[in-house]
C-alpha cells in the first residue's frame, strides 16, 4: 500500500475520532423509544389520504370533490386549486436539480396523470377508514392516453407525447418538434477516434437495467399542523428538512420562516426522501380543515408513486493494447427519468469511466420521460447503471487480453492528477491502495469450486459538500449541546459527537446532539451526496473552534494577559508558556461556571457551504456459485473496499460499505419494477419487490482504506454512496467466470440465468465469446 | 364486519351457515388479513376458529396423525413424532412465509386460500391426506386434492369449515420430501413446488409413489404418470431422469410475476427429482 | 360498516392492558395507536418486513396479521419491555457495541425476533440465525453486524 494510506485499525493518533462508540441515540431505538414519521400524534388530528390515478396516462377532464366533501366526517379535500402552480425554475435536492414546475405537479396533478399512482386529490377526516370512504366518492373523469414505459420506446417518433412542450435541452439546432427526451448532454476529452485506432482489441456491449426502488422500511410519513394565523409546523421524516421547508412553502405559497420543519428519527431514505409527496398536501389539508393532518403511505403507495431510480439503456465501448492500456471509451446512456424530468443521467455520464485515467473519453446521456413515478435519488444517482456497463466491459477487456482484471485497472488506475471528463483534476485519493488491499486479500486467492466464479468491480463517486450549521451551545456545567441540521440516516450523530469531543479536548459523553430544527438552525442543506460526516463535520469543527477561542478571551481576560498567550489543550485553557504567568489550567466546566461573570453565555457557530469533498472510490470482490439446473445466484463470499479518507467511527463506515453492498446485491439477482402491458405496476410490495434477507447474503467482509482528504481537518471522504456501485458488476463478471456467459441485463434473475445456461448448451453457441 | 369466537364446532357451523352472506374463516390470518388490509375481501362476518379445542390439536389415531386445521406451522415443527413420521408435510409447511408467520399460519388455511403456489398443499396429496369437513348436514371426509376448485375457490359449501386432517400412518421404508424453488431463500411465494411420497419394500424397490407439484397449474395436481415412472424401479438415475420428465409434461402454468411457463416447466422436474432423491434417501434409512 | 367495539383485556409486557376496538384493526394498529406502544412499527401491512414483530403467548409474531380482537386472554410481549428496569436486555446492548442498527426502523422487529429466537435456542448458527430472521427486512445494514450482534449476545447468555 501507498505510505500515505493506512488501514483504520492502525496508528490511530486521536481520542475519538476512529474510534468505535456506541451512538448517542442508540439507547432510544433500541428500545423503541426513538420517534419516527409516524409516530407521532396530535390532540383533534385528522387522518389524510390521496386519491392516486389508476392510469399511466390520461387527460384529466374533470374533479368532483362534492360527495367526498359532504361525507360525515371528512373535514376537507384538496385538489391542485389548493396547491400553487409553479413555473419553471431548477434548484437542488441533494445531487440533482428539480423544477418546481415539476414538483408541484407531481405533488398533485394538474393537467394530466403521468402514471399510475399520480396523486390528484386528497382528503383529511377524523378517521382512516372515512378519508377512505371518502376517496371513493370522488368523481374523476379521465380521457385515457396511450402510456409508455421503455425508454428506447419513449423515443421513437411514433410515442405517445407526455409533455407536449418538452423540446430537447442540449441540441443545436433545438428540435421543431417536442419529444420525451428532455435534455441532452456530453462530456468529453481528447480525441475518441484516435483512442480507438490505437486499440489492439475493441469491446463493444448493450446494457439494460429495470428501476430499482430505494426500498427503505419506513413508507413516507408527516404530521402537519397550520394555525389560523398561517404560522404552521411539519413533522416529517426527511433526509433534509430545510429543502422541505422551501419546497412546502412554494407550494403552499407562504413565507419560509412561516413554516417549522422538524425533522423526524427517519427509517431510511437513501436518497429517496430528498424530495416532498405527502408534505404539501398535509400541510393544504391542515389549512383548510383547521385541524392537525397526519398522513402516512402504505408500502402499496411507496411502490406506486415514489421515485425509483432510472432503468437505463447503455451503450459501453472501450479499447486496450496488447499490453493492458485502455486506449478509449465510449458511452451512451438512456435513462428514463419517470414522468417529469430528471434522471440523473448526467451524473452517470460524469462518473462511468472515472476509475481510468483516460485521455480519450466520451459519454452521451439522454433524459428521457416515460409514464412511471418520476424517479428520485438512489444512492450515487446515476452512477450505479453506468459503472456497471462500464465495468462489465473493463472485464471483458482483461478477459480477451489475458489480463488479471485487478492488474488491468491497476494499470490504468485514476489517482491524483488524473483529468476527469467532467472537469477537475483529482486530488489525492485512493483507487490504487483499494486495488492493492483487494489483489492482497486472502478472499482474492481463496480456491472455487466447479460452477463457481468471481468477479470484481470498482466504484466512484465525487461526493459533495454544501451548506451546514452548527451551534455548540456550552452549559454552565461544562458540557457542550451540539445543535446541527443533517437528519441523521446512519449514525452521522456519533461521529459528529466524536469529531467535536476531539477538537474540545473533552470527554465525548460530555457533547449531547440533537437535530434542529428549521428555526432553530441557520439553513442547512439535506443529507444526502455523502456529505453529513464531511461538511456537517466541517461545520462542527469550525463552530468548536469558534468557541474555544471564545473561552481563550475569557480566560485571557481572567488572567489578564493577551489571548495569543492562552491555549487550549486537551480540554483545558493553559498559559502559552510561563512567560505568560503560572496560572493553574482551567477546564471548560470551570470556564463554563463563570461565563456569566466573565461576558455572558458561551456558544460557538459555524455557518459554511463545504468545498473540497473528497472522491471514495471502492473495489469489490464477489464470489457466486450458479445452480445451473435452476439458474439461481447464491452470493458465496463478499469482500468490500473503499477508501474513507478517515474513518471517524469505523464501525459506520463498514455499515455503510455492507448495506450498499447489500443493496446492489438486490439490484444485481432480483429487484426489479414489474409492469404490466396496461402499464400498472404489478408488485407494490415486499413480497414480489425482492430485496435481500437475512438468509441471501453471507457475512460482507470491510477492509477501509484511508488516503486523507486534505480539505477536511481530519481527511474526511464521504461513504455512504461509492458501495452501491460495484456490487452489479462484481456479480455479473463473477457468473461470466461461473458459467461463461456473459449476461447484460439485470436482474439476473433465475429465469433469465436458467435461459441463458440453457441456449448456451445447444451446440452451434459459442457463448464465452 | 363483526368478529365471532366460537368455542365448538358446531357453534361455528352455526354462525357460518346462517350468518351473512360474506363470511370468513379464520385460522391464522396470514392470508385473510392481508387480503382485508388491501380491501380483496370484505366479510360481514370472521369466524375465529382458534378456540375450537379440535382444531388446535395433534393427536395419535389409528397409528397416524389427526392434525388440528389450525395448528400452526410452529406447533407443527415441535411435534417431534409428526415430523418423524411425515418430514415432507411439515417442512412443506414449515416453508410457508417467514418465522413470524409460521407463529400463525396453517395446515388448514394455507390449503383453503387455494392458492396455486401454497406450500402445504402438494406435500399433503402426496401424503393422500383425508380432510374432515363439518358443515349443516354433519361432518364428511374429502381426500385433500378435492378441495381446491380454483384459485382461490375451495369445494366447501356454505356453513362448512376444515375441522382437522387425517395423515395415516407410516411403515417402514416409507418417506416423503417437499421441495420448492423461490428466487430468494426466504419468504417468497413458490414458483414451483413438489411434494413426493415413497414406499419401497425392503430391497429397495419403489411400491408406491405419489408426485404431486404446485404453481404449476391453477391447482396443485398430484402427477400419476410422475408416480408411474417410479413404481418397480431401484429409484436410479434412469428412472428419476423419467420422472421429472413426467413432471414437466403435466404442467400448464401462466406467466406471471413469479415465473414463466418454460421456466416453471423446467425447474418443476428439477424440484420433482430433487425430493424424490430426499425422499428416496429419507425412506431407504427407515 | 358495522361500528359496534369489542372490549379486550390482555397482559402486555406484564403489565394487565384493558382495550376497546374495532374488529378490523389490528394489534399493530391498537399498539401504536391506542396504547401509545409506538416501538413496534409497520413498514408493509402485509407481514412481509417484520418492522411490527411482537411475542404473542411466546410465539414470533407480526402484530399486522393478529386483529386485536383475538389477543383477548393472551400475553403480548413487545420493544418496550424488553428492558429489564433500567439495564438493557444483552441483545439491545451487543445491537449497540456492534452497531448493528444505522436508522434503527427494522431494530425493534430484529430484537424481539432474535429474543424469539435466543429464548427457544440459546447457541444458534450463523445460517440459523439468518434463516430465523429471514422475515425481517433491513434496508441499511446487510444484516452483517446484526448477525454479529445476535451470535455475540447468545454467546453472553449462554455464559451467564
């Protein structure tokens, strides 16, 4: 390994940061004492429902909402009159951009239904069973459309138009006519034909992906309440409270600090809970009826109308020399963005070939609606459809050339200095230490049976920073209340506790978390894009440190020297030298006990918009075993590496690392979104939407690799995204060793696998090829 | 919707019979309370059966099982005896959703929910369960592979409900096996099921063998050609090679989210052979 | 629809619980709703996650799939009595050393599925453990450190 990486067990120099402590809110959730979306309730609260579209795609001629409105009970009901109509305007919801135009009508439907599951009215009563009632009585006429849900459908000339302004964004000329593609876009360096011609051996594949759902346990959840002053507060479980706050306040048209988010415990989210679907309309319901609103999805409504991510359609080409150097690459990417725009097709673009250092590369990507859910964030956006096709081939290239496939990205590896496609140069990070440690680990060499195989993939993604706050609010006993804004999905509160332990020097049972709220904090932008540790972290730092100089005025003026000749060490404020004058130390309980003698209370803050994220990269390693009679996969052996920068609390790095892992194993074998012809979704539930149990996966296996950040105080890189994006690929590369073929769609699902086996085995085929 | 607890028989008979229209049994509610949730079903009336004595019981009767229809697939694992003499029964139910719902679930329910793909249902013809039925006009026997008339449709009348099963008892070189194929390991719905009951004498010989296969047609079907290709054989290679090949020709699934036609075709003589081999080996041991 | 309640009484993690409800609704619905037990959680309705896991007369459970109704006479064992006083239960403490939980939705069901599990058989194997809890989802995880901790707190018990 590199001298600069090292692994996290060793030469841990810090107190708290590295090490593995139980979380602050841990006692609460394992006792179930901890509040998620749905677990609160409110004195006169009414109960919500949403009417959904039972159509991929209709004209909506006419709402009467009258019956519903008389049925005992039933205090009010919203439409889209209720809700603003927006006009076009993008802003950000975690990686990717949103329109207003869009999210409003996706809130609530306005002119048409663009998918089955499209929310077009809704009601608040006193009890469920009523706002069910309820719904039935409203009367809707719909003048049905043709639907269509395959992206390579949605853009033939012939397709049933959803938007009939959609003119495609990044073509010159624009098009006369509209389509379903909403934008195109292109990255691209050096000289892709010149790249080719120096190739010994060219690859050139297709790929399919179907969506995946982010599958979080908890469906989405709120408690709205409006006053009859219009001051209202939200409960709602979120990955970003403030975004919700401005995306509700839009919609609703009132003024932001009008409106009080606080954010939930939230039961998973993974990018799908960046964006608002129950939110506004609990929040309209609750103006209108004057009551408390609580509405909460069945895990039906979940599967109908929350975003998946993109299917896809890719087009991979790539050429190597004799010799093991990739010479170009070439990609083509359809991804299907739902029924508004926004698939995150460009960030796939951005990230398919970054784990080269390339001079010759391009990649085209196409946004393309179709009459599903529009599709929300899932976990490096983007990125998980275009590695796997990219890294499908990179196999097959190390394959024809009689290469090791660790060697081959090895040779070719992106590190500090390597110019990205779209833009910066890296700086320092650590694709080749996580080669290295997966060429190194016993797992790699580790003997297969027949019917057996193993594959690897690599992964990156860029990470991001953003807006974050912090307050540390010291109490007149010395210890420090930490009020911070980035919902905490996987343990971010601990290592944030740990991160500001460290800088006060004191011990970490002394720093308590919360989660703020939107009027208790300055704006802080959502959880998401791996950025809690690294910005909120930031943020924490800053404001620690803020309030430790505080505390040197305080004790300079108690000694009566200069503050440049007090210090703060290990948690106590010391003369610089004795020069200064024999002071006994004091520590921040003294300091804090006479705060108000010495200038009043004693608080720091930071209010930053984090640079310099760190890339992660990670590589794994899997091995399968195929029942060639069935085509079922079993997931035999799992080996995660990634490069953290620094891990602050090991154990949710490697949570991180295997729940991603996880995921892309589900992506990878058997989830998948099943429609019918008619354009309805056929399995809007655990039981046929499959993700993987307890009994699927084997142990997953972590080797953290630390190339520091050298933008955060402590080397920080974002996790939480990169090991979503090798699993596919991994498992693919790992059944083409199994049983020769090489499969280029996913899921690989028995059916398919069994096919393919079985078309292999009829004697023309030469399938390994 | 009202809820009723009878404590006998014939106190359920009674409320089935001359109650509402849309009347359900329930045993554990694996199936009708997710079928109430997602509005499929709405009875004016659920008849709780599980404070029925009879119905929660195992006992021993003419040297077989007289299994209660609600029992639980939990309860059924721990009876050590009947696991013993019927393995392929019990893990065939013991197969049915996840630990949680074996809490619950039942022998009976799973078989009157007709559905094509239940777990319980090819183990039980092939083990020529008796079914005893109690309605209006007194309680009647039924061989197991007569109650389901459909998807989702049984042969009971009105006012009858499944009191208990009747497995009989076993000799010696006698075993069954249940195997199904899901893509997971766990908590999916079978996408082919095969249950298989052997007796062989005491060289070897197969004497009698019943095949029976869920999801592969609108009911589970017991295979007599499947069984044929078995009887008289050593239970080699060759004759269980002609025995899945039976299996697969007497299939007529769909295509539907769980699996194809050529596909279950194909996996249902995969499964067929693979518990006739633990059946095989089960019965050679005894 | 028929409005008429039932009345219930039952004993829910030893204390003796009096209820009136519908018969549609379930014991998830009367937990969470009427009793204030929000700790078990529903995540499908449909028993397929096990968010809402309950020990009902000692036997695993989903409240989702009991009506409340039939719990009349029986003993209901959810999260909240897990705790024994004020000292966690060893399966809520390794949960904690080991990490084991990162949104902590599933990690209600995953306890008192694992209790279930321990208090019938106190050194489970891995594959064991996996396929007891197979009925319960984690989304966050990979089920790794949940195993982990389930084997580690089996160990404990079985030392103590």
């Amino acid at each position: 390994m590199a001298d600069n990486a090292k692994s996290a067990s060793q030469s841990n120099v810090h107190k708290w940061v590295g090490t593995r402590q139980v979380r602050p809110d841990g006692v609460d959730k394992v006792t179930g004492r901890a509040s998620f979306g749905a677990d609160l309730h409110a004195p006169n609260m009414l109960f919500g429902k949403v009417l959904r579209s039972p159509h991929p795609h209709a004209r909506i001629v006419f709402i009467d909402t009258s019956k519903a409105e008389a049925l005992e009970g039933v205090k009010a009901v919203v439409t889209k009159d209720d809700i603003c109509d927006l006009p076009s305007e993008m802003v950000p919801a975690g990686e990717m951009m949103v329109n207003y135009r869009d999210i409003t009508r996706n809130v609530m439907a306005r002119e048409k239904v663009l998918y089955e599951g499209h929310a077009l009215a809704a009601v608040a009563a006193t009890s469920e069973s009523i706002a069910r009632k309820a719904l039935s009585l409203i009367e809707v006429e719909y003048e049905l459309l043709p639907h269509v849900i395959d992206v390579m459908d949605a853009m033939k000339a012939d397709a049933p138009l959803l938007h009939e302004d959609m003119i495609t964004a990044g073509v010159e000329p624009a098009p006369e006519k509209p389509s379903n593609v909403a934008k195109r876009v292109e990255f691209s360096q050096g000289d892709l034909e010149a790249g080719f011609a120096e190739a010994d051996v060219i690859v050139e594949r297709e790929f399919y992906t179907h969506p995946v759902h982010q599958g979080y346990i908890e469906p989405h959840a709120c408690l709205a309440n409006v006053a009859k002053d219009g001051k209202a507060e939200l409960w709602c479980t979120t990955q970003g409270h403030f975004v919700v706050r401005g995306h509700c306040a839009k919609l609703l048209g009132m003024d932001i600090s009008k409106l009080r988010v606080t954010a939930s415990e939230i039961g998973g989210g993974f990018g799908g809970k960046t964006v608002v679907y129950l939110e506004p309309v609990a929040l309209a319901l609750s103006r209108k009826s004057g009551q408390p609103v609580k509405m909460v999805m069945t895990r039906e409504e979940v599967f109908r109308a929350t975003g998946p991510t993109s299917g896809a359609h890719l087009k991979i080409k790539m050429g190597v020399t004799k010799d093991g150097r990739i010479t170009a690459a070439d990609g083509l990417f359809h991804y299907q963005a739902g029924a508004f725009p926004g698939s995150p097709v460009q960030l796939g673009c951005m990230c398919a070939f970054a784990p080269y250092d390339l001079e010759h590369v391009r990649t085209v990507g196409y946004d393309v609606v179709v009459n599903r859910p529009k599709v929300a964030a899932y976990r490096a956006p983007g990125a998980p459809i275009a590695e796997y096709g990219a890294e499908c081939v990179v196999d097959e290239l190390a394959k024809k050339i009689g290469m090791d496939p660790l060697d081959l990205r090895l040779k070719n590896a992106a590190k500090e200095g390597t110019q990205t496609v779209y833009g910066p140069k890296l700086g320092p990070v650590g694709l080749v230490e996580c080669l290295e440690a997966a060429k190194a680990h016993p797992h790699y060499k580790a003997p297969l049976g027949e019917n057996q195989g193993r594959g690897v993939a690599s992964g990156f993604w860029f990470n991001i920073g953003g807006e974050s706050c912090a307050t540390l609010n010291l109490s007149e006993d010395g210890s420090a209340h930490l009020v911070i804004g980035t919902p905490d999905i996987g343990g971010s509160r601990a290592s944030l506790c740990q991160m500001a332990a460290e800088e006060l020097g004191i011990h970490l049972d002394q720093v308590h978390p919360i989660i703020g709220d939107t009027a208790s904090l300055g704006y802080t932008f959502l959880t998401g894009g791996s950025r809690a540790t690294f910005a909120t972290g930031m943020a924490v730092i800053e404001a620690a440190r803020d309030v430790i100089d505080k505390m040197r005025e305080r004790v300079a003026k108690t000694w009566d020297i200069p503050v440049d000749a007090v210090v703060w060490e290990h948690g106590y404020a010391r003369p610089a030298s004795s020069n200064a004058g024999a002071f006994e130390p004091l520590s921040m309980a003294e300091i804090a006990a006479m705060a108000n003698k010495t200038g009043g209370p004693l608080v720091g803050h930071a209010a930053i918009n984090a640079q310099g994220a760190g890339p992660s990269f990670g590589v794994h390693i899997v091995d399968v075993d195929v029942d060639t009679d069935t085509g079922h996969v079993k997931i035999l052996r799992y080996t995660a590496i990634q490069d953290a920068g620094k891990a602050i609390h090991p154990c949710f790095v490697e949570g991180q690392m295997q729940g991603g892992a996880v995921q892309g194993i589900g992506w990878a074998l058997n989830e998948e979104y099943i429609y019918g012809n008619d354009g309805r979704l056929q399995n809007p539930g655990f039981l046929d939407y499959r993700i993987p149990v307890c009994s699927d996966v084997p142990m997953i296996d972590t080797v953290i690799v630390e190339v520091p950040n050298p933008t955060h105080r402590y080397g920080v890189r974002g996790v939480g995204e990169t090991p979503i994006i090798p699993p596919m690929a991994a498992i693919a590369n790992a059944i083409e060793q199994a049983t020769g073929i090489r499969f280029n769609e996913l899921p690989m699902s028995p059916p398919k696998v069994l096919a393919a086996i079985e078309a292999s085995k009829a004697p023309v085929a030469d399938a390994a090829e | 919707m009202r809820y009723e607890s009878p404590e006998s028989v014939e106190g359920a008979v009674a409320l089935l019979a001359n109650g509402a229209a849309a009347a359900r049994v329930l045993g554990g509610g694996t199936d009708l309370l997710v079928q109430l949730r997602a509005g499929l079903v709405e009875p004016d009336l659920v008849v709780d059966i599980k404070n029925i004595r009879e119905t929660r019981q195992i006992t021993l009767e003419q040297g077989g099982f007289r299994v209660g229809a609600a029992v639980s697939g939990a309860e059924l694992g721990e009876h050590a005896a009947l696991k013993q003499a019927w393995p392929g029964v019990v893990e065939a139910v013991e197969l049915i959703g996840s630990t949680q719902i074996q809490g619950r679930a039942s022998m009976g329910g799973n078989l009157c929910n007709a559905s094509p793909a239940a777990d319980s249902v090819p183990a039980l013809i092939a083990a020529d369960a008796v079914c005893t039925i109690a309605g209006p006009g007194g309680r009647r026997e039924v061989a197991v592979e007569k109650i389901c008339t459909g998807p989702g449709r049984t042969s009971l009348a009105k006012g009858e409900f499944l009191v208990s099963f009747f497995l009989p008892e076993r000799a010696a070189h006698c075993a069954d096996a249940y195997l199904r194929f899901i893509p997971r390991t766990e908590m999916d719905i079978a996408v082919v099921g095969a249950g298989v009951n052997l007796s062989l004498d005491a060289s070897g010989q197969c004497t009698a063998a019943r095949i029976a296969l869920g999801a592969v047609a609108p009911t589970a079907i017991l295979v007599p050609e499947a069984g044929a290709a078995l009887i008289g054989t050593a239970l080699d290679d060759a004759s269980l090679d002609a025995m899945a090949s039976a299996a697969s020709a007497a299939c007529h699934p769909i295509d539907d989210k769980r699996g194809t036609v050529a596909y279950r075709v194909k996996v249902a003589g995969v499964m067929a052979r693979r518990a006739a081999v633990i059946a095989r080996d089960r019965a050679r041991s005894r | 629809m028929s409005k008429t309640k039932s009345h219930v009484a039952t004993n829910v993690n030893g204390n003796a619980v009096e209820f009136l409800c519908e018969p549609q609704q379930t014991l998830l619905d009367v937990l969470r709703d009427e009793l204030d037990l929000t700790g078990s959680k529903e995540g499908c309705s449909s028993g397929d996650c096990g968010a809402c896991s309950v020990i009902l007369d000692g036997r695993l459970v989903c409240a989702c799939l009991v009506l409340a109704v039939e719990t009349n006479g029986h003993r209901i064992e959810t999260i909240e009595g897990m705790a024994e006083g004020d000292s966690l239960h060893p399966l809520q403490q390794k949960f904690l050393e080991h990490s084991a939980l990162q949104c902590g939705i599933c990690t209600p069901g995953f306890l008192i599925a694992a209790k279930a599990l321990l208090d019938i058989d106190p050194d489970p194997t891995e594959t064991q453990v996996r396929y007891w809890l197979a009925g319960n989802l984690c989304r966050c995880t990979g089920y790794d450190k949940i195993v982990r901790a389930v084997l580690d707190a089996a160990a404990e018990m079985r030392a103590n």
